[in-house]
C-alpha cells in the first residue's frame, strides 16, 4: 500500500506542477483573472493533496486505513480539483463544465472525509513512552 500511496502521491504532485504551468503560462491570455484564479484554486488543492498522500505512506497508520486514505484523496482530488480546472476553462471548451458543478462539493466532501478520518486515527493512536 505504502508503493501505492507513494507512486500516486507523486504522479499527482507532478501533474499538479505540470498544470499549474500550463495555467500560468498557456492560459493567461485565453482566461480572464476570476478563471485563473479559480483555476489556481484546483491546483493548490490538488497540490496539498498529493503531499498529504505521500505523508499517509509514512504515518503508522493501518493498512486499511491507509488504503481507505487513498480511495478517498484521490477520487476527492479528480472529483474537485478536475471539476476546477474543467469549470476555470469553461469558457475554452465545448463542453459545458456547469452542468457537471456537483462534482465538485463531492470531491471536497471526500476531501473532508479523508481529514477527519485522519483525526480520528490519530486521536486513536496510543501515547509513546
């Protein structure tokens, strides 16, 4: 699991710079302020998303939770960080990303979800000595 957690804590960091790159530097004449910032927006998240991911590889946590950490990170990342990025480029496409907008309060309730069961288990956790 911790293979699992580290490859896809990494591939999502990398896209995350990939398209934060690709916002700040091949969309800034093609989207007004709001939309870039929206946009920016996905990749921030999507961004703490991937190093939390690679922290869960390390923390003592169990394999189940660990594997429940990762279903929700990463479906909580495609749901709202692509829900984001489709809404900012809205505009671009010729699809309209509006129609499709619940995904993205699922995404950040997974997102949520996968926080507080991190609580939970480290509040569970026993005192070292």
């Amino acid at each position: 699991m911790n293979k699992r957690l580290l490859v896809t804590g990494s591939i999502l960091g990398f896209l995350a710079v990939v398209i934060g790159a690709f916002g700040a530097h091949g969309l800034e004449k093609s989207l007004d302020a709001d939309a870039l910032a929206t946009f920016e927006t996905g990749v921030k998240y999507q961004m703490y998303h991937a190093l939390l991911m690679l922290l869960v590889a390390i923390f003592a946590l169990s394999e189940k939770t660990k594997k429940t950490l990762h279903i929700l990170i990463l479906t909580g990342v495609i749901l709202f960080s692509g829900s984001i990025y489709g809404l900012a480029t809205n505009a671009l496409t010729g699809f309209d990303f509006t129609t499709i907008g619940i995904i993205t309060p699922i995404g950040g309730t997974l997102l949520i979800i996968a926080w507080g069961l991190l609580i939970v288990k480290f509040f569970q956790m026993k005192k070292e000595k």
